[in-house]
C-alpha cells in the first residue's frame, strides 16, 4: 500500500463498546480496577474515560436471557489501555493484586503489560510504552516485540514514585492504546485492514498473528488465530465486543477510508461523525471524524 494511501500518522483509537450481563458488576471492575472513571451512566448503558476522554462504553444486553460468548466465534482477545508511565503501571498492579486476579504478565520490549480479565470474561491489558527510540528492530528496521518475563517488583516500585496522583484511578494521558482481535482467517483481516481500512503491517513475528497500526506504532490492531476461531461472530445479539473506534485527525482521511472500503465492497452504515463497517468475522468497526465538537 503506498503511503498516500495509509491512515495518517496521527490515527489512534477512541472508544470500545462491550456488550454485558451484569452491567453493574462490570462498571465495578472498570472503575475499581482498571481506574477508570464514571462519565455517564443510565440504566442500560455507561460511558467510562480518564478526564473527560470517554475510553469505554458498557452496553447492557437487551434480552433478558442475552446469547453468551460463543467461544468458538472471532471476536475480542483484549482491550489495551495504555498508561502514560510506569508509576501509572504500578499502580494499577497494585489495584489488580489488592481486588482482583492477575493472570499474566509481559516484557514486550516496546511495552511492559499486565492482563486481567474482566467479570464478563472479556481479556484486559493495561501496559505502558517504552520511549520509541528503545524499541527494539530487526535489521531492516522493523518493530520487533518480544514476550519475556515483566520484573513486576520493579513495576509494584514504581508506582512509590507517583507524584499526588490518586492510585485508585488511572492517571491523565491514559487511552485506549490498541485492541486485540481473534479472527479466523490473517490473509481476510489483513485485506480488511490494511488494504481497505489503511492500517500498515508493523509486526508479523508470532506464528498466527499479525499487527497493524498508523504512523509508526508497534500496532493498534492485533489480529490472531491462535484459538482458531470460526467466522461470522454474532454482533447483534451475543456478549462481548460490540464495536471499536478509530479515529481520524481530518474529513478528508474518513472520506478517504469510506471510498475505499466502497471500493471494496464493504457494506457501509452511517454514523455520527464517521462510518460504520462489519470485518470479514462480522467484528464492527466505527472509523469517526469527531471534528470541533
């Protein structure tokens, strides 16, 4: 794909939408573990973010008796939040040993990474950068992200050298870094996008895995096939992940994605601010210009 034609630089991602039983329970667990605070709330639905930055939208299933997950379909492997610092990192360790269960972490060389899953069963990572300069690459200069042991006594250590920020809550600056998705098929999600959403491949090292971005990013899209999934996730009426948010700094960046995924054949809705569009696992994307407003 020639550059000209690549999401710009300063793409990024908005919110993510998840679709759950127990909305309280899973409000609970954003707020009280991942730090993240309340912005809107009625009784269907919750809008949670870091200053006045909506991150996260919780959807109450709309049947009494909602369709679960089915495990066997495409769709979420986790959200990522990224943190602007690793006292922020610590932090949010000490909330995840303290009032939940950890079940995992990663020294990723680009990033240091904590994961929990939510009430719901949805995975959850909340990590933060290494400078880009420290990144590590392989000799053609492309990211090379690693999966070694995170010294987690160092990260709890950290979080001593916050300044008077609240440690219940997660700090200023922190955003929904990247999501990660589990498809069925790479060479159709990566089709999706990156010839018609406009991401770059920025990552291919794990067997069954690809990683997309904009502007240089280690990704902030991870697309896997480690669980080998089946296709045709049920949006509409299971649990889960309902929607995600890409962002684009101008109009003409979103008309550019809409003609392109035209182009292709994407069924396309329209939405406030942008556009709406199924991946080839039935997995909605929002591509969204929020403009001044």
């Amino acid at each position: 794909m020639s550059r000209s034609s690549a999401l710009p630089a300063d793409t990024r991602l908005g919110r993510t939408a998840l679709r759950v039983a127990d909305l309280a329970a899973t409000i609970e667990f954003y707020r009280d573990i991942v730090g993240l605070r309340v912005l809107d709330r009625d009784e269907t639905r919750a809008t949670l973010g870091v200053d006045d930055a909506p991150l996260l939208e919780v959807l109450a299933a709309s049947t009494a008796e909602p369709e679960p997950r089915d495990a066997q379909r495409a769709g979420l492997y986790h959200n990522a939040f990224r943190v602007p610092s690793r006292a922020g990192l610590g932090a949010a360790l000490e909330r995840i040993r303290d009032r939940w269960t950890l079940d995992g972490a990663s020294d990723h060389g680009v990033s240091e990474a904590l994961y929990c899953t939510d009430p719901a069963g949805n995975g959850v990572e909340i990590y933060r950068d290494r400078p880009r300069e420290a990144w590590p690459r392989t000799d053609d200069g492309t990211i090379r992200a690693a999966g070694g042991p995170l010294d987690l006594d160092a990260v709890a250590a950290a979080a001593d050298d916050a300044d008077a920020t609240d440690s219940r809550s997660a700090p200023g600056g922190t955003t929904l870094g990247h999501i990660h998705l589990e498809v069925s098929s790479l060479k159709d999600a990566e089709t999706f996008y990156v010839d018609l959403v406009g991401f770059d491949v920025s990552m291919s090292f794990a067997p069954g895995a690809r990683f997309v971005s904009a502007g240089g990013y280690h990704h902030h899209v991870g697309l896997n096939t480690w669980n080998r999934r089946s296709d045709a996730a049920d949006a509409a009426g299971g649990l889960g992940l309902a929607w995600f948010e890409v962002l684009v700094p101008d109009a003409d960046a979103l008309e550019t994605v809409r003609a392109r995924l035209a182009d292709g054949g994407a069924a396309i809705t329209e939405i406030e601010d942008g556009i709406e569009v199924d991946d080839p696992d039935g997995i909605a994307i929002r591509v969204r210009f929020p403009g001044e407003h």
